[in-house]
C-alpha cells in the first residue's frame, strides 16, 4: 500500500506535469496592435521539457478557452526535428498571452493559410498568403512551346480578392484565363525582363545586372501557417566577377509582404539591389527611413488590360543598417545593400490591391508598410516554462 501511494504522489508531482504540457507566454512589446502574429517558439527548449513531443504529437491550447490554436512545426532542414514550433495568434497593443503546449496529436488539420508550389509544365514557381500571390521564372519555361522564350528573374505580382489560396486554381486554368478577373483577381502585372516586384540583381560599372531564371529549387515548408522555398540561380558576369545566388523565400499567414534571403557565391564583395520596376500608368513612389528597417514603395493604378481595375501598391523593405542608397535608375527604382558572399542579404517585398478589402488608398498602403517596419523592429517577445 505504501508503494503504491508513492507511486501516485509520484504522478501528482509538479514535475510529472511539466512532462505533459507547458506554458508559452508570447508578449507585444509595440503600442500596436499584430494581427495574425506568428510567435516562433524554439523546438529545443519545448523537448527538453517535454519527452515525448514530436512533430506528430504537438498541439497548442488556449487554456482560456480550452480551444486549439493553429500551430505548425518547422523542420526546414528535414532531418527530423523542427527547429521551431509556429504559433498564430493575434496580439493587441502590449498584450502578453499564454498558450499549453501538449505532446499530443492535434485533434484535426488546420486549413492552411500560405501556400509554395512548383508549376511543372512553365517551371515556375508560386507562393501565396491569404491575401496575395507571386510568381517567378524557371528555365524550364524557355522550352514550353506555347510560351515565348522569357529571360527573367523577375517577381510577378497576382492581385486577389479572396481569401482562398488560388494559385494551384489558378494554374488549372491555363494562361489565358488567369489574366481576366472572373471574381478572384488576376494576372494584371508586367514583369517581362525587369525585376518587376522585388526581384534581385546586382550594380556593377554602373548597370544592373540580374540572373538568369532560376535553376533549381526546392520546397521546405508549406503550411498551414508559414510557407518555404529555395531557388538556385548560375553563376553571371557582374562587372568582371562570377556571381551566383541562392534564394530562400518566406511567406507566412495574413501577411502582403514575404521574406527573402539572397546568398551570394563570389571572389568578392557583391554590391546587391532590389528594386521595383516603375509602371506606366502614373505611378507615385515613395520611401520612408526607419530606424531599423526603410521601405521604398510605389503605388498606381493597376495596368488595364482583360478588364485590370483597381489601384496596386508595391514595395521592397531593407535593413536601415545595411541600406546603400536608393535611387531611379533606368526602368526601375532601386534598394542597393552591400553584400558579403555567404551571408544573407535579407529584405522584405509586399504588395497591395483596392480591391482586396485591405486598402483602399495610397495613405493606407504606406501605413500598412510603416505598421510593418514597427513590427520587424521590434519581434514578439517568446518566454518558455515560466
């Protein structure tokens, strides 16, 4: 009988329960209210409190409401084990929540929110948030025949008024059909040989020179809340020096703008840019100079062709830090950073369109971006166990 009471006792123990589940607290240090806010909690420090999680076996409860919460386990290099648990949540001004962690299966699949694919047929490739979509180039697209050859790495926008994910859809549908607005959006945007939205190349003897389209590629995480992908573009001559890049893209839930990392392989120092290319249609631009991050951002009227409406903003975001200059130059304006070879330049691309619901004008786009810059500089504060 004593044994046994031990035993339960045991069970009963502070320490047995840290086994089953443990407290997140996530906190908004900014006088700003975060929609659709993604706390990245570090895997380790979660499995080190509770054994028998598993990618499989984690769920996430608001222990005021004893409701799940979406969450999704990053695993980015696939060895197993993620290096971070996801949680979306929403945070207003200041606001400190608590979340249960249990290493347990979640009751259901979470509707997923982003979305990274492949187009075998054009090798392109597309990602989406719930509020809008991209896509870029692969070389793949040179030999299909029903396009003409097209040299780019340029970035496309596709506008969208829904808050489906539409890019699997809109592929169906063929070429023709996904640039006429049917009541989800379209592809009203140019990109051509430019870097359209936010692509990437580099300055050298006074000229932009960009990559190929991508080479190779590959998806790291798709959803329910953050999607991730890498693409590889060959070595191009940029002022006498061979330069190569990787890119790694990231998209999460509820957001207009995606993360980019691009990676150079060089003899030297890379004087990278991401810029926007202007738009015929009167075009106003824009920057603003933040203490941590700077926007350069532009904003028109979206091009009318196969029925276009609606006024579109674009804009790159950079590291205030690392920012060079920004200029017009030629077709496009410009965000220069210097670039170490093998180390990230990091910088943030966004977009918007009237007829989305999320702007209606250009002072709504610009503070948009200025929200955004607030909330890159100051991160959600994530404490663990306590």
């Amino acid at each position: 009988m004593r044994t046994l009471l031990l035993a339960l006792l045991a069970l009963a123990a502070p320490g047995a329960l840290a086994q089953s589940a443990v407290t997140v607290t996530v906190a908004n240090p900014l006088d700003l209210a975060r929609p659709d806010a993604v706390a990245e909690v570090p895997w380790a420090t979660l499995a080190a409190a509770l054994p028998g999680l598993g990618p499989d076996a984690v769920r996430v409860v608001d222990p005021a409401t004893e409701a799940e919460v979406v969450s999704q386990p990053l695993d980015l290099d696939a060895d197993g084990t993620p290096e971070h648990l996801l949680i979306l949540t929403g945070l207003w001004p200041n606001e400190t929540r608590a979340f249960r962690v249990e290493a347990v299966a979640p009751d259901s699949a979470y509707a997923p929110r982003v979305h990274a694919m492949h187009d075998d047929y054009r090798d392109d490739m597309a990602w989406e948030s719930d509020r809008i979509a991209w896509r870029t180039y692969g070389k793949g697209l040179w030999e299909a025949d029903e396009f003409q050859p097209l040299v780019s790495s340029g970035i496309d926008v596709w506008p969208k008024r829904t808050r489906d994910l539409i890019t699997e859809r809109w592929y169906e549908k063929g070429h023709d059909a996904y640039h006429v607005d049917s009541g989800e959006g379209a592809d009203f945007y140019s990109v051509g040989t430019t870097l359209g939205a936010g692509g990437t190349g580099v300055w050298a003897d006074g000229d932009l020179v960009r990559p190929e389209n991508f080479d190779d590629w590959r998806i790291l995480a798709d959803g329910p809340i953050r999607a991730v992908f890498e693409m590889d573009y060959q070595p191009f001559d940029a002022g006498g020096q061979r330069v190569a890049e990787r890119k790694r893209i990231t998209i999460d839930a509820g957001r207009h703008l995606y993360r980019q990392e691009s990676t150079y392989t060089a003899d030297g120092p890379v004087p990278a840019v991401v810029g926007l290319v202007d738009r015929p249609e009167g075009v106003v631009a824009s920057t603003r100079d933040g203490a941590d991050w700077t926007w350069l951002a532009l904003w028109g009227p979206v091009e009318r062709k196969n029925g276009g409406h609606g006024e579109l903003g674009t804009a790159v975001m950079v590291p205030s830090a690392a920012l060079g200059r920004i200029a017009r130059e030629g077709r496009h304006y410009l965000a220069t950073v210097d670039a170490t070879p093998g180390v990230p330049v990091v910088s943030y691309v966004g977009a918007g369109w009237t007829a989305s619901g999320d702007v209606d004008a250009v002072g709504d786009w610009w503070a948009l971006l200025d929200a955004e810059a607030a909330r890159l500089g100051a991160p959600i504060v994530v404490t663990v166990g306590e």
